[in-house]
C-alpha cells in the first residue's frame, strides 16, 4: 500500500543528483566495483575457503572470543559438554533470581537439554513464541514483564566479540532485548573469525535466494551502555545489562 | 525545519567561553573521547593498517557519491523488493510531510525515536506535536536535551554539556523523581519512563549509519538498544536518511563497521549493529507490519555540486573532527547555530542552509588540520573550509559576496601594495615610517585607526622590524 507520493518525486530526485555530477544519462551498468560484482560461484568459493580456515583454526578462534568478549563486559562461561551448558545456564538463571524467565524456541535446545536444567532446580519458563493458545500479540507484554531471557545465534564473530541473533519464527526479537539479564548460547561450529567472514557468509544467503533470507538481524557485543551524562560509562540502560555467553565445545 | 541560528556566531561563542559550565564540559568530557579513540585505533583490526584502512573508506566513499543516482536507484529497487517502502525528499518540510502522511495512515498516536541527526534538520518533534502526535527521543542524550528544550551540543554525545545535577533536576520536573547525583540511578529512572513509552509505541523513527544498496539494508551503530527497540516494538517503522549515507555491498560494511565506533567513541564496535531489510516477514514473531525509507536532500544537492566541497559527504558522522578541533573545544555545539557543529558543521552548514548568513562559520577553524588527521574517511577538512572561505568572499552564484565593501576595498589595497617587490618594498618603507609613532618596546598596542582598531582590542601587532631583512643581509647580517 504505497502512500500517494511514493516514487512521484523519484525520477526528477534522480535527475537533480545526476545533473549535480556533471551527467547527463543513468549509469546503466553494474559500477566497477569488486564488493558488488562478485558472482555467485566466486562467491561460494570464497564461503568455502572461509569455511575450511574457521575449521582448522576453531581452538584459536574460540580462544580469541572469549578473550575480546571478556574485554567487552560480556561474562563469558566456556563448557564442553552441552550438559554442561544446559546447567550452566540454569546455574546463571538460579543466581540472577529471575522471577520470570522467558527463552525463544532456537534449534539450540533440540540439543542443549536447558528445560531439563531449569526444572531440576525448580525454575519455571515461557517459551515466547506464538502457537498453541499463545497470539503473537501476548508476546510484547511477555516479554516486558520478563527479567531473563535466553537464546541461541547464528553465529559468533571473534573479532569484535559480538553475537548475531536472526529473529524469526520461534526466535523473537524481544527476548534478548526486553530482560534485564541475557543468556546466549554459542557452539563452536558457529564461530567466525571476523566481520569479513559474516558478511562473506551472508551476502552469499542473499545471492541464492533473497526471498528466505532474513531481513533483520543484530550484532550484541556486550551489555546495553551509555555515556550520555558526563561521558560517564554506565552499563544497562534500554537493553539487557547483565549478558552471559555460554560457549560450547572446543 | 530546524531553526538556524549561524548568523549570531560571533555573540554565541563569546556566550559559551564566558559560561563556565560548557567550559567545565568541555574541557573535562572531550578528553574521553580522544584518549579512547588513540587507544583503539593502536589495537588489532586484522592484517590492515589504520591508515590503509582510511585510504580505503575515502575512495569508496568518493566512488558512492560519484554514482549516487545509480546507488540510490538501487536501494530503491531493493529496499521494495523486501516488502518496504522508499520515498525522495526534497528538503525537511517534504520529509516532515511524508512522515506526517505515513502516520496518518497508519493512525499513528505515539512515536519513539532512536537518535537521527537528519530528523534534527527537519524538525520532525515539533511537526509531530503539531499534528497530535507524541514523539519522545530514546537516546539517553537526546531524551534530556528533549526535557530542556535544546539542540545536540555534539553529534553523538547530545547531553555533554549536561551535568549529572541538572539532570536529576529535569527529572524531578518531568518525572516527579527524587533529585540524585548517582549517575547509574538517572540512568533506571530513564530506563523505567522510557519502557512505557516503548511499549506503547505505533511508530518508531529511527536514523540510518548506513545503507545498503545491494540488499537495501538499513544498518544502525548503536550502544543502549533503544535503537532496537524503535526498530522491534511498534507496529511501523520509518527510518530516514540523508542521501549520501550509501554503501554499495554488504562486504563494504566490515570497514566501516571497524572505523566508525573507533573513530566516535573509541569502542572496537558498539553494543548493538542492527540490520534492517524491510518488514518483519509473515512468519516472525514480533517486528514491525510497515517499513519505510525517507532519503533526504535538503541542501545536500549543494555540495554534490561543487566538485570540492562534494568530498563533505562522504562524512559518516563520527565526531572525531568535533573532538580534536581546538576551536569546537573551546565553543562547543550550540554556537555554529544549525545542527553540525565542529570542522565538518563549518563545512556543511553554509551550503546546506545560506552561505551568506553562515559566512562566519568557515573561519571558526585555525586551519591547524587536526580534523582532517582523524577523519576516518580522509575529508580534507581544511581544504574545504578555505574553499568555502573563498566562496563567501567572492560571492558563489547562490549568494552575493558576504563580506562588505570596505573589507574588499582593503583586500585591493594589500593586493596592490605586496603584489610586486617594489610595490612591498615602497609600502613597508611608508608603513615604517607610519608606525614609529606608536610602537612601543617593539610591539603596537593599539591601532588608532578606526577601521582596524578592533585587531588590537585582545592582542598585541608585532611592529615591523627598523631595518628589513633584505637590508642587513646585504649588510652582512651584522646587528641592527
């Protein structure tokens, strides 16, 4: 439903710019630029090369990780087991006295037991997600009324200690956003050495098939900050304050 | 639109060196950023130089720009095939009409806002206000100078000039909390009023760091997560950006996502990266339904046209000229009258808003060339500046010559009498002459001329010497 002025203004807008810098027809071919013309199988066979190095390099990788996460105010737990993750977690969940826990339904859990963990201890969790009885529309206060949320990435980047979260079904927005305090679970094959890597990765998801691939994600890479009044520093403000990385494997 | 104010310069400033609590800011708050920024550029970013990684930004900026028809076509193009909306707007009263219209539509009561600098050019809040609806900022920064009344006092640190007391003190007027100095304290108090505001929220208007043109992607650098919040929460999302924030790929984002927090405010990367393509997909659990892109002109067209200042928009809005400007530390924000302030507000603002009553702003610089050392895209800010300086002395075809007849006729008169050895060699021997009156212990004090009396009001003229250098070097060099 495009409002009435949309692209009315477009082509003279275009123009004005064109006239701006000196021409006078559009620029019809794909610019010389290597970021932009690499095609699809070069592409891949970059994705493949990238692949084979973060393999052989995993122990560094996760080292390096944890190091810089570390340094960004990330508490970083390193486990081998994913029964040690899932404890890990419940461990985390216990100690933060969380009265309401909510985690998202990432395909993490199918191996990282977490509601087992949770129940032995006696903690009690939503799962935010719709289905069932729940509507998308419970989710929003759900999730504002939560204290700990708790959810797997699709990747983690050594470089700059981030996590990357990719919302979709089952996996919302709101729960490693709205709680105060947030646990993430990192396996190993999910390490990435640096931005390069991600982006490699991802722009290759667009070029096969852009309609499934995801039109939102984040980087987290570390606590909600300011240092708005005095350029003092002071953790937790809209985001989650307090956040946990649990990495699994070597 | 956002009020401009640049024509009162000279009184501004005067005001803020005179007002000890921006002297206090100032001299006590800038040090964080230039002490975190050397830190962080020393540290590890892979194989690459900082410098080659400059080098790198600067060109495929200039690339952009230079083919920014084509880029925006494509953002266009992608930025529909995701499911959103992209709309031109011509200056800020287009772009507030757009949002108005988009609101509208949407039966939009309640607006949140992550931080924009381009939405402080259209004056979006008051646009807003007038039409019924409630827009509230959600950058810590922007929400307290939203309180005062006032515009950012830096581009990423609005509230700077704000102590923690008057803080707590426009809480306790807005919110009805106990007066506090801790500063983690004001900090829940924001976080508290402002979760109501997010959840009720139909609309959030967010900024763009950058856009991306190959897969229409909005990228937004942000450190309190209100950013995803405005970009989670409500029911629509508007992000609006200036025209020239385009990068061609995403494999272009690893550079810029390297210099830009390290170069704003000296973090290896900011506390959240948000990537946003479009509406959240039929399938997701939360996200907003509508997405709309607004790419603002508003005198930007300005400098795309002249084939100097053009390198202006390549700025990617860190800061750092603004921190390691001698003249910017001494001043601060609020003087240069529009919304950039610092070296780079020098630059933009006479062409974005009227050269001749911004003629002040391209001499508020020693020309010391600090700026253009840290600037993460390379822009040449001195250059531009004494292009500008020029602009405004000759008039540019937009305005007239700023400066007033006398001073041209004074320009003349010094061309003339230094353009020739003779000429500068007959016109020292007179102003020798001239002066001797007056020198005092080798120094004039005070120029009894009524139209350069003012030089000598806060400074000392070194006199000129009794005997020129060209005559005691062909004396020998021997004592005077």
């Amino acid at each position: 439903m495009p409002t009435p002025d949309e692209h009315e203004n477009k082509e003279a807008f275009l123009k004005r710019v064109r006239e701006a810098l000196g021409r006078s027809e559009p620029i019809l071919h794909t610019p010389d630029h290597a970021s932009l013309k690499t095609t699809p199988p070069r592409q891949e066979e970059k994705v493949r090369t990238i692949q084979a190095k973060v393999e052989a390099r995993r122990p560094q990788l996760i080292a390096r990780l944890a190091e810089i996460a570390g340094a960004a105010s990330w508490n970083v737990h390193r486990v081998n087991t994913v029964e040690g993750a899932a404890a890990t977690v419940a461990e985390i969940a216990g100690r933060a006295n969380a009265k309401s826990i909510v985690r998202s339904a990432e395909e993490v859990f199918s191996r990282v037991d977490v509601d087992g963990a949770l129940r032995r201890r006696g903690l009690s969790w939503t799962v935010l997600a719709s289905g069932g009885r729940r509507r998308r529309s419970d989710l929003k206060r759900l999730a504002f009324a939560s204290d700990l949320g708790i959810t797997g990435v699709t990747f983690a980047i050594a470089e700059t200690g981030s996590c990357v979260i990719t919302p979709r079904r089952g996996v919302a927005r709101l729960t490693s956003l709205a709680p105060a305090t947030l646990v993430l679970i990192v396996e190993a094959e999910q390490v990435l050495e640096s931005l390069d890597d991600f982006f490699a990765i991802t722009r290759l998801g667009y070029q096969r098939d852009r309609g499934r691939s995801p039109s939102y994600f984040n980087f987290i890479s570390g606590p909600s900050r300011t240092a708005d009044i005095e350029q003092t520093l002071t953790i937790g403000v809209h985001g989650p304050g307090e956040v946990h990385m649990v990495l699994v494997g070597q | 639109m956002a009020e401009v104010k640049t024509a009162e310069f000279k009184q501004a400033s005067g005001r803020a060196i005179r007002n000890p609590g921006i002297q206090h800011a100032l001299d006590h708050v800038m040090s964080h950023f230039t002490e975190a920024r050397a830190a962080v550029i020393e540290a590890d970013y892979g194989d690459e130089s900082w410098e080659s990684m400059r080098t790198r930004a600067a060109a495929l900026k200039s690339h952009t720009i230079e083919r920014l028809d084509y880029y925006l076509d494509l953002v266009d193009k992608n930025v529909r095939r995701n499911g959103g909306h992209v709309y031109f707007a011509d200056d800020a009263a287009h772009a507030n009409r757009i949002v108005l219209e988009i609101a509208e539509r949407a039966g939009v009561k309640r607006v949140i806002k992550s931080k924009s600098m381009v939405s402080e050019e259209m004056g979006i809040n008051p646009a807003l206000e007038g039409a019924g609806i409630e827009p509230v900022e959600t950058d810590l920064g922007e929400y307290i100078i939203q309180l005062a009344g006032e515009t950012p006092f830096h581009i990423i640190a609005p509230a700077m000039h704000k102590t923690r007391q008057e803080v707590s003190d426009l809480f306790q007027d807005w919110l009805k909390t106990a007066p506090t100095d801790d500063i983690k304290r004001l900090c829940v108090i924001a976080r508290d009023a402002l979760r109501e505001k997010f959840e009720a929220a139909d609309m959030g208007i967010s900024g763009a760091n950058f856009v991306v043109a190959e897969t229409g992607t909005v990228v937004l650098v942000t450190n309190e997560g209100n950013g995803r919040m405005t970009t989670s929460v409500p029911r629509v999302h508007v992000a609006i950006s200036g025209m020239e924030k385009i990068l061609p790929a995403m494999e272009d984002l690893p550079l810029f996502l390297r210099l830009l927090p390290r170069s704003a405010t000296g973090q290896r990367i900011t506390s959240y990266n948000t990537f946003v393509g479009g509406p959240r997909a039929a399938s997701d659990e939360d996200g907003p339904e509508e997405f709309h892109l607004i790419l603002v002109d508003n005198g930007r067209l300005n400098l795309l046209k002249d084939e100097v200042l053009r390198e202006a928009l390549n700025c990617i809005r860190c800061g750092a000229c603004l921190n390691h400007c001698p003249v910017y530390r001494k001043i601060g924000g609020h003087a240069y009258g529009w919304v950039y302030s610092g070296p780079i507000g020098a630059v933009v603002t006479p062409p974005m808003t009227n050269t001749k009553i911004a003629r002040d702003l391209p001499f508020a610089s020693t020309l010391c060339g600090a700026c253009r050392d840290v600037c993460p895209v390379k822009i040449d800010l001195p250059r531009l500046l004494l292009h500008l300086r020029q602009r405004v002395a000759e008039g540019d075809g937009v305005d007239g010559p700023a400066n007033g007849w006398s001073e041209r006729a004074f320009a003349r008169r010094w061309y003339n009498a230094v353009k020739t050895r003779k000429a500068l060699e007959s016109s020292t021997r007179l102003a020798r002459m001239l002066q001797r009156p007056i020198v005092r212990r080798g120094v004039i004090r005070k120029l009894p001329l009524p139209l350069v009396a003012g030089w000598t009001k806060d400074r000392d003229f070194p006199a000129l010497a009794p005997k020129p250098f060209r005559q005691r070097w062909r004396e020998g060099l021997g004592g005077d």
